[in-house]
C-alpha cells in the first residue's frame, strides 16, 4: 500500500477544476489530503470532485475570483468555517495570453498582472492570516513558469508576472519561515497542457527540450505533492525547475 504522507491535512488549490490544477488536486488527494477545489466556475457534479471523492477523502468547492479581495476574504473565511483549517496552498490559478510587446494593451496586461500575480499574493496573504498562523503550519506552493526566468517571444507581461511569483515565493519564506510555514514554487516548462497546446509555440519549443518531449501534468503534480510532505521541510523558497533541461541552474 502506498504510503498516504498527507492524511489529515487541508489543501486549497486554485484553478483546480481543469489542467495542471485538477491533476494536483487529484494527486494530492491521492495521498490523503481534503481537497478545496477553488475557480471561477466549480460545481460539485465536477469531474475533479469526483475523482477526488472516490479516494476517500472530503472535498468541497469553492467559488472565487481571486482579483477581487473582498471575495477572496468571504471564501477563505468560509472555507476555514467548513474544513477547520487550510493547512497547503497551491497557487495555480493563471492566464497565459500570448501577445507581442507592440500589441498589448492596458486591458491584457492589468488582466494578467491580477490574475497571476496580484490574485496569488492577497489570497496567500488570507489564507496565512486566517489559518496558517494561528496553527503555525503551513505548506505554500506557487506555480511558476520557465517563462518567469527565461520569457519567450509574446510573453512578456506572462513571464514578467511569473518572475514576480517566484520573488514573492522566496518573500513568503524570508518573512513566514520562522512561524512553521513553508514557500516553494514550481516552475513549469513545457506541458501537455490545454492552455500550451492551444498555439503553436511549443512546436517552436520542442528542440530545444533536451528531453525531447513536452512534460506531463503528473509531473507536475508529483513535483507538487513532493514540495508538500513534512519529510522536506527544510527545503524552502526553492524553485524547482521541471521542464525537461530546457532551462538548467
């Protein structure tokens, strides 16, 4: 039998209802933790719940916009009221528009900029208040992107906002370290994802993967739960690489 190291343990993820962030959630719930499924849009006749539910373990779902902090303190609070404690925070929730420098605009960029960045800091920001300092515990881990240390054409203010994420990851551990609270990131590259597979630059990508192949949600996921088991603690304000060698340091 597997060993189940998150048996007991509360994990938010944002946009968990699809993608890399529903593999996470179903990952984690996999090895024993609740699940709070957070989007825009989630219902509990959803798949992720579903798949969730049938490991055994509680799950809920929580609606939210994440650019709007009076609704992120409504959720949060009530989501603490339901489970008793957020003890992990993924951050994954994201937007991935792809525009040339020249052609974006204000809407575009405010847009990414609240979603990928602005979202991820006062929703932490909530959850670290509200749950994990009074129970001084707590596993943050943001989903960072190749892109936010090393930005492809058409991606600027994507990559520009998932740098931020990764000088916040190493912010939240600087500052929550001391009070039990863990901040990793995990910077994807390539994946056999909706969003990625929706354009053709990962064609463009893919020779110059050194692995030679577009990487899996699972492994991400994996990767995830990984930088979430107690047996890790020490590592903190890391950014592990999983891209498959295209961006090695």
């Amino acid at each position: 039998m597997l060993e189940k190291e998150l048996i007991g343990k509360v994990a938010l993820v944002t946009g968990g209802a699809r993608g890399i962030g529903k593999c996470i959630a179903e990952t984690l719930a996999s090895k024993g933790a609740n699940i709070v499924i957070l989007d825009m849009k989630i219902q509990k006749e959803d798949e992720v719940i579903k798949n969730c539910e049938a490991m055994g373990v509680k799950v809920i779902a929580a609606e939210c916009d994440i650019t709007n902090l009076t609704d992120i303190h409504t959720t949060v609070n009530h989501i603490v009221e339901r489970m008793g404690q957020i003890d992990i925070l993924i951050n994954n929730a994201g937007v991935y528009p792809s525009s040339p420098i020249l052609e974006v605009d204000e809407s575009t960029f405010d847009f990414v900029i609240d979603v990928n960045l602005k979202g991820l800091f006062f929703l932490t920001q909530e959850v670290v208040k509200v749950s994990m300092l009074p129970n001084r515990y707590g596993k943050i881990v943001n989903i960072s992107s190749c892109d936010g240390k090393n930005p492809g054409k058409g991606v600027s203010i994507y990559g520009a906002a998932k740098a931020g994420v990764i000088s916040l990851t190493k912010s939240f551990a600087n500052e929550l370290s001391g009070l039990n609270i863990n901040s990793n990131a995990v910077a994807a590259g390539w994946i056999e994802s909706a969003q990625v597979l929706a354009n053709d630059r990962w064609k463009e990508a893919l020779p110059l993967i050194p692995s030679a192949r577009l990487g899996k949600l699972s492994e991400i996921a994996e990767s995830v739960a990984f930088l979430c088991n107690d047996k890790v603690s020490y590592i903190n304000g890391e950014i592990l690489d999983v891209n498959g060698g295209i961006i090695m340091d």
